[in-house]
C-alpha cells in the first residue's frame, strides 16, 4: 500500500473518530399511559454507557451522549414497570408512556393453607420479606416484627440470654387462657421462641383479622403469624451464602440505689423520726464497724462489681441450589450470648436441611427437617439482694475472697456476689430439639391438587440445679438440688385438597381438608435439700437428707378438624371468600367437645372499575370487609374430669398421705368464641409513593371460663364455668411512603400505628369485681388495681391529713376517688397495663453504596408495675431506691418521711409508689451499611459483600429515670445498650 492511501486511511479514521466523538442531545417526555400526565423524577440511562439524568417537574429530559444511533433509552420509576425505547434520531423527540407495575400486587401472600395474590385478599394480612427480617440483626425473627405491623405488640420480656418475646396481636381476649398468636413454620405450629436463623427465613405473614384466622378454628383466635423458610432453586447452580455478627452488650439504663453517705444520712433520718424531730448521735445508730466504715469510706457500689460486658457471637451459613427436578437448601448455625452478669451463659447451634423433588408431573414430594440445640447455664437473679444490700459494706476479704456477709452486723445481707464462688451454682439447661413436615403433591388434574403433610416436633429438655448453702437462694440454709426431664411429642398431619377453575370473568378457588394433631408432655423430676457433697451438683440428688421428693406426670391432648373455603373472583374485581372449620378438641367434656367456626369476607376493587380508568391520583383502591368466629378451649387438660389433691395426716406414729377431691366436675364446659368484624381499605397515590391500609376492627369475646364461687357447704370453693365477656375494637394504620427516588439516593419510610381498646364486658354470676386477679367490669384484662399517690402531706396539712385517716406530714397522700373525705379502700383506682397506643417508624435511607436504617417504636399510655419505687425503705433497714424523700426541711412530694418505726414491708401505701406512666418513645436502631463496589469482588467471584454496624437501645425517651420501660418495671436482667458489628457475603 502506498504512502498516500496510508494517510488518506488515517484521516478517514480521524474524521471517523471526531464523528463518533461528537456529542448529540436527546430529548424527550415521560407520562403516565393511563393519565396522561407527565411524570417528574423518572430516571433515564443510556443502555451500555454512563450517562443518566431524571425528568423535570413537567416530564422532560434531556441527556447528552456520544454513542452512535441506534441508541436504547431505559426508564425506570417507583410504582411502573421498567421500559425501554430504541432511538434512531437525534432530532426526533422520544415520547414514552410508563405502564404502572403490577408487581406489587401480583406479589404472592401465604395465607392458611395456601397462597394467594396480594391484590386478591380479602383479609388484613401484613406480609414481612426477608430483607426487613434480617436488616436488623436479632436472636429471635419475631422481633423484628416489632413496630413494623399494625396491631402487633411485641416486648422483650428480659435482657437475659436467651429471653423470650411477648406477643398480643390486638389486644388481650381470654382471662385464663394464653393471648399469644399461632406461630406456623412451614404450616406448622412452633411457638413463640423462633429460634431459626433469621435468614432462613423466606417471609413472615401476619393473618390479624377472623377471616385470614378462623380457617385455624380454636388455634387462630388470638392472629397466626406464618414463616415461611427458604427453599432451593432451579438456577443449576450452588448460591452460598455466610452472615455473622458480634454483639457487644454494655452496661444498660439502670437507675442508682442509694451509696454509703447517702444511705448513712437516711438512717439519721429514720431516727429523727422516732426521736422527736431530733437528730441522734451516730453512736447510737450505728455500729463500731459500720461508724469505722463510714469514717474510712469503706462504701461498695454492687452495681458496678455485677455489671460486665456482654458479648454475643452468631454466625450462619447458607448453600441452596438445584435444578427443575431437584431443589436443596441447607443451613448452619452457630450462637454464643454471654450475659451482663458472670456464669450467665447461652448457646446454640442448628441445622436445617430442606429438600424438594418432582418425581414427574403427577407427584412431588419435599422434606424440611431442623434440629437445634441449645444449652444454657442460667443465673439466679442478684440485683435484688444487690439493690438492698447496704453500700457500708466490704465486699471482698483480704485473701481476695468474697466476703459473704459484707455489711457488719447484718447476718441477712449475703453478698450479692455470692452466686460467683466456684462451685455453688449451678442451673443448667439443655435443650433437644428435632423439628421438622414432610409434604407429597398430587396432582390430579390441572385444576385438582392433593396435598398430605406430616409434620412432627420432638423437644427434649433436661434442667438440672445445684444451689449451695451459702448462695442467693438459700442465704447460709441448707443446699438444695433437683434434676427434671421433659419430653414433649407433638405430631400434625394434614390432607388438603385444593380445586381452582377460571369461567370467564369467574374464577372460583376452592378448599376442602383434615388436620390431626397430636401432643404428648411428659415430666420427671426429683429435688432435696442438704446434699452430702458440693462436689457432685445435681448428679447426686438421692444424697441429700431432707425434704426429698419425686414426682411425674402426663399430660395428652388431641384436636381433630375438618375445614373448607370457597373463594370467588369476578371480573378480577369483585372478591368473596367464606370458610368453615370445625374442631373437637380431647380436654372439653363429652358433647361440648365440638365447635363450629365460620367467616365471611368481601373486597372491592374500586380501582379496577372503568369509572376510575382515567384517575391519576389514585393508582390502588380497595376496600375489604368481613366477619368470623373463632374459639378457644381455654382449660388444661382432664379439667373436666375432676381432681384428686394430696393431704397429709398421722397415721398413728407415722407420717401418711391421703386424696381428697379438691375440683368439682362440670360436664358443661365448653368453648370460648370471639366473633370479630373487620374493615379495612388498601390504597395507593401519586404513581404508589404513598401506599398503605387502614384496618378498623370490633371483637367480641364471650362465654369466658372463669371460676366461680361456691358456697362452701359443697365442699369446694370454686367451679369453672363458661361464664365471662370481653370486647375489643381498634384501628391499625399501616403507611409507606417514597419519599426520594433517585439514581444514587433513595429514602422510603414505614409507619405503622395501633390503638386498641379492650374491656371486660361481664363476669361470673353478675359479679362486677374480682379484685384477687384485677378484673373489673368495664376495665382492661390487664390492669393494676391499687390506690393512687398524688404527693405527700405537707406541713399545714396536719387537720386535713389526721382527719384523713390519722396521718401525718411526711406520709404519701393518696387519691380520695369516692370521694368521702376519708381513705378506704374505695379509694383504689385503676392503672392500665395495656397502652393507649403504639407506633412504629423505619426510615431507610441509601446513598450509592452506603445504607442507613433508623428505627423508631413507641407505647404510649401505659403505666407499669416499676420495682424501684418499692426499693426505697423508709425504715432504712435496707438500701434502697436515691429517693428525694420528705424532710420539714425538703417538703418534696416523691417519697415519704424516713421512719424507723416501721418494718420494711408495712410503710403506708408503699405499694403506690411502684405505679409509674410507662411510655416511652425509643430509637430501637440505628444500621449503617456500606456494600462493597462489585468491581473489587469479580476477581474473587463474590457477588456481594456488606459491612453494618447497629446501635440497639440507646436511645429512650421517657418520663422513667435510667430506664427502659419496655423491660415493664422489673429490675432484673434489664435490656442492655447493643453495639453490633457485623458482614453479610453471597457468592
């Protein structure tokens, strides 16, 4: 080639360069294919390269690229389908209609016994994906339910290693029975302790109204929460997946008892009392050594010598796979919590093995089995000798030992610390589990499918105790052990057949099935006191020397149920659903075993009806109502049977025993119902950036067992009876909100809201009261029942507070709520357990690469039963709560006058002190996240790895002082503040 055609080349190349190089504009406007209104803030991307913009607040956009034509354009938008156009021209303007995604509502809800399109419910169903079960890191998935559903109270019950959750999904219905929801994992029943890794978890769904619920008869009268586990996938490859985090669990809010100066001017205090307003000499209030402490300042805070560091490892690992005949998922895990408090231990380790094979295209089969252990060393409680114990203390002895009775002269103060001596305590728990269903499908024609189930829970639990004399428990008294096995078997089988059939514009679902369930609990145990040697803990019970006993029992109980619904679906708008199902449950009595549960339920989908076609405002409508029954066989078994109770008597020079029948029959008993009807209405505005539902709901709970008094010439004091009401009524509101949607920065926000009102409606026989268990007519099932503090009496008050009821200045004033001018005990009042309202609100925030998570939940309107108030002892022969007390020289209206005339237990009206407004707003969490970019993990072909790290608990806001209020008053094992550390990778 010669030299001219070369360069004549290598300009064409350059020119071909320049060109391509050259920048051209595109431009263009986005609307909605249905309103034809504009769209503002769709994003826009060049498909292949870089460049990206949004729309303005008129729907256009502009974006400049130097690709050559053709060029494809994609557009993406919160609430419409992902669409892309090919562009041929520069000089042409793009005009795109966005098609509103349907994705949100084809989303599948598992329901009872089945699953159904989202757009299809009929019920108030809230479903939790996987993503917000395992955002938060947590020992237990039900609490990350809390805040999150409507209508759902979830409480951490305690701050020890491996505490439970409570549970109450609208309010509290039976007196004597559990208020707990049905907790179903793969369909069946596991109970409120999930100890699943959380993410195995698939999702979470929350069945809140009768007619998501009565399709479980007796076992859904309180909500069902469905967890549904991941299973395999068909992709022909192995996903592997590993999440840890480290817990470090710091010091939590806990308020200050009194120290040694201050509790040494208390006594001062206690003793002016007694001696005519004068002070006394210290000489004469205290001890030689105590008075040698003081002067030293030989004082102890027992808080800070039983507080540690708290550290709780987790790990799980996950591998799924497969291929369209074969689906495997498998998981390992691994759990270590040790506690705020010495030789406070838990562990845990699990496995789960799922596996789903088509046989060919009739039958297929599936296997889901888990097995965990769990093995716990557990502590006895030491903050409340802790917090009574007197600051004037020495702690330890010389040679570093613990000092067993730290306060001089005090032989009923043991130290608080005493439970950490080698050796002299003991309480451990182990923990067997097998859980696991097994499934076959059949089908038997392409609209008839045959599904059995057999589940079986297998649960074995050994506790053993072995307390030295010299411990807590039995402060210098004899030992004492004990050992008890517990062997629980449960086993469910369910036969389901499911028919569907699409006419037309009518599509009718229907459900037919059995269910058979099965338990057995057996106990074994054995204790004494005074063992022979400290050395064999509880292995040697039969060598203690006292009060050695034995003991056992059985218990079955069996439910057998036959059920159906029908759902119907016309025009894709018009919904109807009805059910039955009927139960005969073994612990009711012959006749009374049976019971009927029906529901009905409606919905309208507004939205789909022509007239609303050409709305923009409103891209979701629906509204929803229905009505159920749902039982409750609230008796333990064989309560109908009558019982035997065990006497004691002489039997000439021997010891002897002797039954008398301490239960009277009654044949007559039969089931609680809750008939409940439900209103509720789906919406969705502005291209779905606000979605949400609005529940309204009214229950009624009747035919109550409670126990009613006899007349004690029958011989017995009490017979159960079917007898009580109760009612419940609320709002739940549950909203989402997109609040930004951009390119690199999004923001979405969960609000949910919950007021429930519940109320006894009658007792037994016209009683209004029954003050022994604090039900009152027309009150809450929860409440306190006691008089209420509103200051103390002043100086200037001696007439009024002598006329009152002979007290005198520097005693608590209670509330005259008769009023008649004097105090009795009409004078108590009540103080509801149960909030006024609850609410939840999760911000999640992302930038890039980098998420943030804020959690915010609250109950407002409670009052809780709060254990320091009683802690403050007038007399002053304890430590007690650093009250700011009365004194002529301090009228404070807190707590009482010091008085050393009184005993710890008998100050007037101690008891209200302990009743405190409980509410309290918290930042439960707060995650930030950061993912790294993906080009730094393709050489190591990891998809995705995640750094988080979690602030859990500190932040409360609340009228309680150094407290957590959602503990619920209590001073033991106090919720701790949680730094969690932790990484999330998928390869």
């Amino acid at each position: 080639m010669t030299k001219q055609a070369l360069l004549i080349l290598f300009f064409i190349g350059v020119h071909i360069h320049m060109a391509s190089a050259q920048h051209h504009e595109i431009k263009g406007t986005l609307s909605d294919v249905r309103s034809k209104e504009t769209l503002p803030g769709v994003t826009v991307r060049v498909m292949g390269g870089k460049e990206s913009t949004q729309t303005d607040a008129m729907g256009n956009f502009a974006i400049k690229t130097n690709a050559p034509l053709p060029i494809t354009l994609q557009f993406n938008f919160i609430g419409y389908q992902e669409t892309s156009t090919e562009v041929r021209s520069f000089s042409t303007p793009v005009l795109v209609s966005l098609e509103p995604s349907e994705e949100a509502l084809d989303e599948v809800v598992v329901v009872g016994y089945g699953t159904v399109r989202k757009r299809d419910l009929t019920g108030a169903v809230t479903s939790v994906k996987a993503k917000d079960i395992t955002a938060i890191p947590t020992t237990n998935a039900l609490k990350s339910l809390q805040g999150k559903v409507a209508g759902l109270d979830v409480t951490q019950s305690s701050g020890q290693p491996g505490a439970n959750v409570g549970i109450v999904l609208r309010g509290n219905r039976s007196l004597n029975a559990d208020n707990q929801p049905l907790v179903l994992v793969d369909g069946i029943q596991y109970g409120s302790f999930v100890d699943i890794n959380p993410s195995d978890i698939a999702s979470i769904e929350v069945l809140k109204d009768i007619s998501s619920t009565a399709i479980y008869g007796t076992r859904g009268a309180n909500g069902v929460i469905i967890i549904t586990t991941k299973k395999g996938n068909a992709s022909g490859r192995t996903n592997v997946s590993f999440n840890s985090y480290l817990s470090v669990n710091n010091k939590p809010f806990y308020p200050k008892m009194m120290d040694g100066p201050t509790y040494a001017q208390l006594k001062r205090e206690a003793y002016r009392t007694t001696n005519n307003d004068e002070y006394m000499a210290d000489e004469d209030i205290f001890n030689a050594t105590e008075l040698e402490y003081i002067r030293s300042g030989q004082f102890v805070d027992w808080q800070d010598l039983l507080f540690h560091t708290g550290l709780l490892q987790n790990y799980e690992m996950n591998l799924n796979g497969g291929n369209e005949k074969t689906q495997f998922a498998i998981s390992l895990g691994y759990q270590y919590d040790k506690g705020m408090f010495k030789n406070d231990h838990f562990k845990r380790y699990n496995g789960r093995l799922s596996v789903d094979h088509t046989l060919n295209k009739i039958f297929k089969i599936g296997l889901s089995m888990q097995y965990t252990f769990k093995n716990q060393d557990k502590r006895d409680n030491p903050m409340n000798m802790a917090n009574k114990n007197l600051p004037i203390a020495k702690p330890y002895n010389d040679d570093g030992s613990v000092n067993l009775y730290p306060a001089p002269g005090y032989s009923t103060f043991i130290s608080p610390l005493a439970d950490e001596q080698p050796g002299v305590f003991k309480n451990n728990i182990n923990d067997k589990r097998l859980f696991g269903s097994g499934y076959i499908d059949i089908h038997l024609h392409k609209d008839l499918l045959f599904k059995s189930t057999i589940g079986i829970d297998v649960q074995d639990i050994r506790n053993g105790y072995f307390r030295a004399a010299n411990t807590l428990a039995n402060v210098g008294r004899n030992s004492s052990s004990g050992d008890s096995t517990t062997t629980m078997v449960k086993y469910t089988w369910e036969n389901t057949l499911n028919y569907h059939k699409t006419i037309g514009d009518h599509d009718f679902n229907a459900l037919a099935g059995t269910s058979t369930i099965k338990s057995k609990y057996e106990l074994f145990e054995g204790y004494g006191n005074n063992q022979a040697s400290d050395l064999t803990g509880f292995y040697d019970i039969g060598s203690n020397t006292s009060a050695k006993d034995i003991g056992s029992r059985l218990e079955e109980i069996g439910l057998a149920s036959f059920f159906g619904r029908l759902n119907y679906k016309l025009k894709d708008r018009y919904l109807f659903q009805a059910s039955l199902r009927a139960d005969g449950s073994s612990v009711l009595s012959k006749g009374n075993k049976w019971g009927y549960f029906p529901s009905l339920a409606g919905a309208w989908r507004i939205i789909d009806e022509p007239f609303m076609s050409k709305e923009g405002l409103l891209n979701e409508l629906k509204l929803r109502l229905s009505w159920g029954k749902a039982g409750n066989s609230a008796i333990s078994p064989y309560s109908t049977l009558g019982a035997l109770s065990k006497s004691a008597y002489a039997f000439g020079s021997s010891a002897a025993f002797g039954y008398w029948p301490s239960d009277l029959v009654n044949p007559n008993l039969t089931w609680e119902t809750t008939a409940t009807w439900n209103l509720g209405i789906d919406f969705g505005l502005f291209s779905n950036r606000i979605s949400g539902a609005i529940e309204l709901y009214d229950s009624k709970t009747d035919n109550l067992l409670l126990p009613s008094l006899l007349p004690t010439s029958t011989g017995y004091a009490t017979v159960m009876q079917n007898v009580g009401k109760t009612a419940n009524k609320g709002i739940e509101i549950a909203i989402n909100t997109v609040n930004i949607q951009q390119e690199n920065w999004n923001w979405q926000t969960d609000w949910s809201f919950m007021l429930n009102r519940e109320k006894i409606v009658a007792l037994n026989d016209g009683v209004t009261r029954n003050i022994a268990n604090a039900w009152i007519v027309g009150e809450p099932t929860k409440i306190y029942y006691d008089y209420k503090k509103i200051g103390i009496w002043q100086l200037g008050e001696e007439e009024a507070a002598q006329a009152f009821g002979g007290y005198r200045p520097g005693d608590i004033k209670i509330q005259d709520s008769n009023p008649n001018g004097v105090s009795d005990p009409d004078d108590r009042t009540v103080f509801s357990q149960v909030p006024r309202y609850s609410f939840g609100v999760n911000n999640s925030v992302s930038y890039k690469n980098v998420d943030l998570t804020v959690f915010v939940f609250g109950r407002i309107g409670q009052y809780i039963n709060y254990e320091y108030g009683a802690t403050y002892k007038p007399s002053a022969l304890e430590n007690g709560a650093n009250a700011n007390y009365w004194t002529p020289e301090n009228p404070s209206n807190e707590f009482p006058r010091p008085n050393s005339g009184y005993s710890t237990s008998s100050y007037l009206f101690q008891s209200t002190l302990r009743y405190v407004d409980g509410s309290f707003v918290k930042i439960r969490d707060i995650t930030l996240g950061y993912t790294l970019p993906k080009k730094w993990l393709e050489r190591l072909s990891v998809q995705r790895i995640r750094l988080y790290s979690t602030l859990q608990n500190y932040f409360v806001f609340t009228k309680v002082k150094d407290y957590d209020p959602e503990r619920g008053g209590d001073l033991s094992f106090p919720l701790p503040r949680t730094i969690v550390f932790g990484v999330n990778v998928d390869l």
